[in-house]
C-alpha cells in the first residue's frame, strides 16, 4: 500500500518531489565520539585532570560532624571541671576536715590500704620512682613519682594535714620545728629537726595521682605543695617553718570515706609494720581475713632486690618464698605490739598464711 508505505517515512525519506521547495537539504546529524552515549563510559587514561580542594560531599559531611562531635565533648569537659570546681569549693567552705577531734588524725582509706608509705625500715636506701603503679589492697589506683615514702613521712604528713584542718587546705600556715616534733614525739633537738626537714622536702618533690569510685575523676596533686624552712642558727625552737597543703586533697576527705587513726595509739607503736598496720586495720570498722603475703605486698615489703631480676623463674619463687616467711614473723611481732597498745583484742595467724585480728570495742574508739 503505496499511502501506508509514506506515512510511515520519516522526514529524511522525502523523495525530491516531496521535498519543499527553496529550502536546503538538512545535513545529517552525526554525534561527535567524544559525547557519544555509551554504557562502558569515556576513556580518559591520557587526559590530566585536576582534583585539588575538591571535597567529597560524603566526606565533608562526616568531617562537619567530627567537628561537632569535639564541640560536644570540649563543652562536656568544661561542665564537668566546672562541677568539679563547685563541688571543691563547697567542701573547702563546709571545712570538711574539721570533722575529727584533736585526739585522731585523718588519712585517705586508699592511702593506709596501699604502699604508698612503706613498712620498710627508714635506714634502708630509698628508691627513686617515676610513676611507679603503687600496691592498693581493695579498690584504688594510685601512681606516685618521687622519693620513696615510709612511715616516718606519714606520720609526718598526717600532722601536716591535722595543722591544715585547723587553717585551712587553701591558706598557708606556720609552726616552729620545736611545736611539729614535740606533736609527733620526735626528740627536741636539732638532729629531729634535720629529720623533719628531710622529711618536707620528699613530700614536697613528689607527683602523686589516685583514682577510685567514691572519687570519680582522678585526684592529682603534690603532698607538700608550699614549704619553706627558715632555719634559725641559736634559736632554741627552730625558727618559723610556713607550709601549704593542696586544696584537692579535700576530695580525698569527702563523703566521709576516711579512717581516723588513734594519734597516741601510733606514737606509741614502733614505727615500721606495726604502724602500717595499726593504719590499715583503723580503716576496717570489722577487719575481714587476709592473707599474710597481702599484708606483705599492702606494706611495700615484697619488693625483689635488683639482683633477684638475674635469677631464673624457680629460684626467684625461692627467694620469694623466704622473703614472705620472715615477713610472717615481722607481722605476727607487729600484732603483738598491737594488742599491747589495747588496739587490737586478739589475732591468729593460720598455718595457711591466712591472718584473723579482731579490734577492740567500738565504744572505746575515739573519733
């Protein structure tokens, strides 16, 4: 069918007769290769293209979020320090360590549960530490840098910290050399006062961080911030000695999770495991069993000798072993000492190494 067969020509398929009149031929349409369709793309390996400060928009996205994300967080931070710093302040206004008599003295329970301050006999040389992980029996993490601590700096330490509850953690304070020793029953001379001197200068040069549950952020400070000595040549009482104390360590007093230890009762003890001791049980209302190497590693007296690192693994145990067995003993001399002073009422040291003490009554506590 002739019609049918024109119908369905295109524009192109005009014969000439059918073509109007005047008007030029259209020249084919032909795509040019370089933009032509196809499903395989466009090869490009040889032309250069530059992609410098062209950000993805997924990734500026991701990084716009970051940014935020840090924000949050910087704001989180400074929320919380500010808390932190209420919080400070509201305890050093309530005088939060007025809180015991003149008859005790206050410790940190993570301090008096630790090694912090050693059972080790004063005489022995001194470890120089650099954030050294310090032995905590219970829950606590306490890192310490400085020159090793024994018991004659606690005791002088927690004199330090009953002086600054009668002045004040933030406000510096005075004494002579005469009045400190006489307090912590120190001869009066001048040989206790070197003593004590050498004593606030290891407190003074010490870092020291401790971290617990009941404390929530870490407690970080110095245990002698502020010390200065002005040592009199023929004075008879030493001269004016002015200290101040962190004021973060009101944290460490805080909710009252501190022990009170029975001033006289320590001064009366011989200073060494019998003192560490005589701390560490105070901050048990009802002290529980504990193993007598616990004890041992608690009071810092488990420390291997330099030399003991050359040994094999079966010898060092050896030595481990003996070094643990003369402990035993320290500790049963020590517990003696305690029932002695009326601290304790009995104790028993089981075959097994496991040590039972049982204190004396609640009503004769001072507090």
């Amino acid at each position: 069918m002739p019609h049918e067969q024109h119908a369905v020509r295109g524009k192109d398929h005009l014969s000439k007769s059918d073509r109007p009149r005047g008007c030029k031929p259209e020249p084919p349409k032909i795509l040019s290769p370089k933009i032509e369709p196809s499903n395989y793309g466009i090869q490009v390996d040889h032309l250069p293209i530059r992609v410098e400060g062209v950000v993805p928009v997924q990734q500026a996205g991701c990084a716009a979020t970051e940014r935020g994300q840090q924000k949050a967080k910087e704001r989180d931070r400074q929320a919380q320090e500010q808390a932190r710093e209420r919080k400070k302040q509201s305890l050093l206004s309530d005088k939060q360590l007025t809180l015991w008599v003149d008859a005790v003295r206050g410790a940190p329970n993570e301090i008096v549960r630790s090694a912090l301050f050693t059972a080790k006999n004063r005489k022995q040389v001194r470890e120089d530490l650099k954030q050294a992980v310090v032995a905590v029996i219970g829950e606590g993490q306490i890192t310490y840098t400085g020159e090793e601590l024994r018991q004659d700096d606690e005791t002088v330490w927690l004199q330090l910290i009953h002086l600054a509850r009668e002045n004040g953690l933030s406000t510096a304070f005075e004494f002579t050399p005469y009045s400190f020793c006489k307090a912590i029953n120190w001869p009066i001379n001048g040989q206790s006062f070197d003593r004590l001197d050498k004593c606030m200068t290891r407190l003074q040069a010490t870092s020291l961080k401790i971290a617990s549950k009941r404390l929530g952020d870490e407690v970080s400070l110095s245990m002698l911030p502020g010390y200065t000595a002005k040592r009199r040549k023929n004075g008879g009482d030493g001269g004016l000695w002015r200290i101040r104390m962190h004021d973060e360590l009101v944290f460490l007093f805080s909710e009252f999770q501190y022990t009170r230890v029975e001033w006289q009762q320590r001064l009366a003890l011989p200073e060494g495991l019998a003192t560490w001791l005589h701390a560490y049980y105070a901050s048990h209302r009802e002290p529980f069993a504990v193993k007598v190497e616990t004890l041992a590693v608690g009071a810092g007296l488990m420390t291997e000798a330099p030399e003991d690192a050359q040994l094999d693994t079966a010898d060092r145990d050896v030595k481990r072993k003996e070094r643990l067995r003369g402990v035993k003993k320290l500790i049963v001399k020590a517990l003696e000492a305690l029932a002695e002073t009326g601290f304790l009422v009995d104790f028993e040291v089981t075959r097994s190494g496991l040590v039972n003490v049982r204190r004396a009554s609640d009503e004769h506590q001072i507090f």
